[in-house]
C-alpha cells in the first residue's frame, strides 16, 4: 500500500543518499527502512532507487514518485490544517517567523499573552532575518511572519499589515566622543562602526555612498550591512561598553542602560531611521484562530511599546 509513512521514507532516503543516515533521521532500523522501500516499489511495481555504483539516488521512476509525493504531503498537511482551524484555540497551534527587532519588541511578549488565556495552544517560534522571514512564510513553514515589509508589500502573493512605527535613535556609551557638544554630523556618525541587524533598502538608500566605518553596502541586494552585524538587538549595552561603536535601538530596548548610565543617545535630529515591520502571511492561506489572536495581542503591544516611547523621550528630553 502506497502511504504516507513510505513516501516520508522515499524521501528521506533520497535526501541523505544513504540508507544508515536516513533510517537514523527516520528513527526507524535500518532494515526497516530497506524494507519499506521494497514495499514501495512492490507496490508501484519498478525500481525507486539506483544502488549501482556504490551510489544512492532515485531512478526516473523514482523522481516522479518524489515530485508528486512532495505535492501529496503538502495537500494532506494543508488539510490537516484547516481541519485544525475548526478546532479553535482550545486545540490550535501556530508557527512564526520573527524578525529581529520585532522580537524583542512585542513578538515574544504577544506569546506569552496569548497563551495566558489559551494555555493548549501549540506555538513554534523562529527568529531570523527580515528577509528568511519572508522566504519562511512563502515556503508555508510558517502561517504568519513579523518582519520588514518594504521588500514584499507589493508583492501580491503576500498580505501585509504594518504596525505601529516609531523611529530609531542611535546610541553610544557614556562618555563617547560624540557626546562633545560639538554638532553631531551624519559624517561623524560614519567615522565609528555601527552594530546592529541588516538594515533595509529604503534605508539604505538614503545613506552617503561612502559609509566610512559604519558599514557596507550588500551589491546583491542594496541592504545596509552594519560593521558589526548580530542576528537580534539583545545586550547593545555591553556590546558598546568600552568602545567607540554605535548602535541604532528605540528608548524602550535601551531604557535600562540609559537609567544605568551606561549608554546616551546620540544627540542630533537625522539622519531618521523608521521601523518598517509589520505581519506578513500569504493571501491564499487562511490565518487560524490562534494566528488572529496572536496579532491581536501584538497589535496591542506594539500599541504600548510607541506610548512608552514617547513617555520617555518626554522624560529624558528627547524629540
């Protein structure tokens, strides 16, 4: 019988090239693996896989079976799904893809909300690059991203929906040059290396072509790739502890080393750098109930985390 356990196996086995290192993958014995293959091509009466030549790979019978198992598995998992989506929050589970920043700011807090009220809910959470996020909700091996949108917002495979936005601040340790009295140049800024994420096109764009320490420009993509490029903006403080780099961060990420006394912000008006983020999921796919009232908690969040903003910049005396 063709199944759907046989097709996983077909496909693991072509995917290690080996029949020790898919059965380990599999968890299964090894010669159970053998013998679900032979089942396979019992079944559909050729030869699945070429064992000639000390070699592993599929026979042409073999890349049909895989192509059409691929599409198969991805129909039943798409079924499965939206059988799930009947089942509501009592029994639902949800897969993100968080972009750096949002992250930090609402994407994991947002979690922590919903299950409060929604404890069976399932959650699997990756964090990546603004653009993997992207790539992960294409791909459907996520229902729902966070992330930059500025690359996909017109692109009419995807939904988007921006959040609240708030502007970046650059950042140094006490006691930086910078903090001189003397006026804080965008060239100046350029003579000391920045930390920080990948920062999108839009806000490249508007950067000198000559970027002096900061950072470089990606040929491949027109992304600004920071001197000092990190995955997510957690522990800046310590990062610009004891040198002359600078980091682009909000008040509210900051806001514990800026009471501390450790860090200052960079005292000047441009350039503005803007978040851009926002949920990203695919038109043609119906968000769940857990995916709705996750973004529901997120929009509040993001709510809160703007009103914070602004309570400190009052406080500190920040435009």
């Amino acid at each position: 019988m063709i199944t759907q356990r046989r097709l996983q196996h077909l496909l693991a086995l072509v995917e290690h090239a080996h029949f020790g290192r898919a059965a380990n993958a599999l968890d299964i014995s090894q010669p159970a693996l053998t013998k679900s293959i032979q089942a396979l091509e019992s079944e559909l009466g050729v030869t699945l896989i070429d064992r000639k030549h000390g070699a592993i790979g599929p026979t042409v019978f073999g890349d049909l079976v895989i192509q059409r198992s691929k599409r198969m598995l991805t129909e039943e998992d798409e079924l499965r799904r939206e059988i799930a989506l009947l089942a509501g929050l009592d029994t639902g589970s949800l897969k993100l893809a968080l972009g750096p920043y949002p992250s930090v700011t609402s994407g994991y807090g947002a979690i922590a909300r919903l299950l409060a009220p929604h404890p069976k809910v399932g959650i699997a959470v990756h964090v990546a690059g603004w653009r993997e996020v992207a790539s992960r909700v294409l791909a459907r091996t996520v229902d729902l991203g966070i992330a930059e949108i500025s690359s996909v917002e017109n692109d009419v495979q995807f939904a988007t929906e921006r959040l609240p936005l708030y502007h970046g601040r650059f950042f140094c340790r006490s006691g930086h040059p910078l903090l001189d009295g003397k006026p804080v140049t965008l060239q100046r800024l350029l003579a000391y290396p920045w930390i920080g994420t990948r920062l999108p096109a839009r806000i490249a764009g508007s950067l000198p072509r000559a970027l002096g320490a900061a950072g470089t420009i990606d040929p491949s993509n027109g992304d600004f790739v920071p001197a000092v490029e990190i995955d997510v903006p957690m522990q800046l403080g310590v990062l610009l502890a004891g040198g002359d780099a600078l980091t682009i961060a909000s008040l509210v990420i900051m806001e514990r080393e800026m009471r501390a006394g450790e860090v200052a912000v960079v005292p000047m008006t441009s350039p503005s750098i803007q978040a851009g983020y926002g949920f990203i999921y695919l038109k043609d796919r119906s968000l769940a109930p857990a995916a709705l009232a996750y973004m529901a908690e997120v929009r509040a969040m993001e709510g809160e985390f703007v009103e914070r903003e602004a309570a400190l910049a009052a406080e500190f005396g920040l435009q």
